[in-house]
C-alpha cells in the first residue's frame, strides 16, 4: 500500500478474516505518511515515526505482526522501475501466494482511493507480480546480490478501483477494522464523534448491497486478477 491507513481503509475487515483463518499476512507500506495529519506543531519527520506506530498498531488489531516500509516521500511517488525492483525484492522474500494492492485506475464513481501515490504504487505493484518478481532475469541484483530466487504470486486483489468482481462480507470483523482505522490518531483522532463509524458503514453498507448480501451487511470490494 502507498500510506499507512490505506489497508484499514481498503481491507482491513478482510485481513481480519484472513488472520483468523491462519493465513499469514506481511504489510508493506511504500511511503510513511509524513506528508499526513493534522497538526503544524510537529516536524515532518515527527508524523513519519508517528504514523509507522499507528500502523504497527493497527496490524496488531487485526492479527498482522510483520510490517515493512520502503520510506519513499509521501505525496511523490511514481511508478519507477526502482520501486518495481524494491517491491520485487519483498515479494521474493515474502513468497505470497496472494498480492493486495491499490487499483492502478482512477476510479470516478468515488474519487479518494484515487490518490496518485495510491494509483503509482498499484500501477508499481502489479508490474512487479508481473513480470519482475517472477523473471529470473529481470533485477539481476536480486538473485545475484540478495539470493533471492523469482517467485509468482498466484492472483492480485485491488482496493478502490472502478471495476469489482468479488465482495468479502466483513459484519463479523468490523469492530476490528473500526479499531484498526481508530489507531490511526493523525488521521482520525480530529474527527467529530461517530463520523468515522458513520462513513464507515455507509460506503461498506454500499458494498453489501451491489453484492446483493441481506440488509444491514458490511463488506469490502476488490478485484481479484488471477496472476498465476
């Protein structure tokens, strides 16, 4: 993901469950978020160690303990052929048989999952699964310095974009997301009482409901891609 929050925002209902199964799940964060928050009495470098610790906080609510960060500036990121490579790297090691990431599509029914650094790192993330990660030949430096073999993941999910084919009904797990997205005290903590909860269930009651799930459900929206 580009910021820390994104994977609350995005998933972190359909993490829970995955967690809860024994499946195991790394974070990687591409940028730390210093350019976020709401409070000019702290310095840049401040919000970045501040919001590394929501984030770790914010996994732990929802069974994930491994979280990585790149340390890219927030707000600049660009889908480089050296970001490839450093996500290329993490996916070598980690060895995932599932990639979830941000659409790199804009999508114009509901524009803030567009943010560009959501839609570079999404744009990054997906050449990475294809074809870099899983080509001996491409990054050299990664087998030859790193001794990191190529790996394919088996299919890619994508937050936020235009096109969804597959719903996770999340009910069971939202006060674990809830908790999750309230770790985040930089991007949440100023907002009146119950407006997060409120445009939570909106948009996740929203969700449900084109998925055709019964009155009064919660669910998160992806794309899944099969990448195997």
């Amino acid at each position: 993901m580009a910021h820390p929050d994104d994977v609350d925002f995005g998933a972190a209902g359909t993490v829970a469950g995955w967690t809860d199964r024994g499946v195991e799940v790394v974070y990687l964060m591409v940028t730390d978020g210093d350019a976020g928050g709401f409070d000019d009495g702290i310095t840049r470098a401040e919000m970045a160690q501040l919001r590394r610790d929501e984030q770790r906080a914010a996994a732990k609510a929802v069974g994930v303990t491994d979280v990585r960060f790149l340390g890219y500036p927030d707000g600049r990121v660009a889908a480089t052929f050296e970001l490839r490579r450093d996500i290329s790297r993490v996916i070598r090691q980690v060895r995932p048989d599932r990639v979830l990431m941000p659409s790199p599509e804009r999508n114009y029914e509901r524009i803030y999952p567009s943010h560009p650094d959501h839609r570079a790192v999404g744009s990054a993330a997906l050449d990475a699964v294809y074809p870099d990660a899983r080509n001996p030949y491409a990054h050299p430096e990664l087998l030859v310095e790193d001794g990191l073999a190529a790996w394919t993941a088996r299919e890619v999910w994508l937050t936020g974009g235009p096109s969804v084919n597959h719903t996770v009904d999340i009910t069971d797990h939202y006060d674990r997301k809830l908790a999750a997205l309230k770790s985040h005290r930089t991007q949440t903590a100023h907002m009146p009482e119950g407006q997060l909860e409120t445009m939570l269930r909106g948009f996740l009651g929203a969700n449900a409901a084109a998925a055709g799930l019964p009155e009064g459900r919660l669910a998160e929206a992806f794309q899944v891609v099969n990448t195997a």
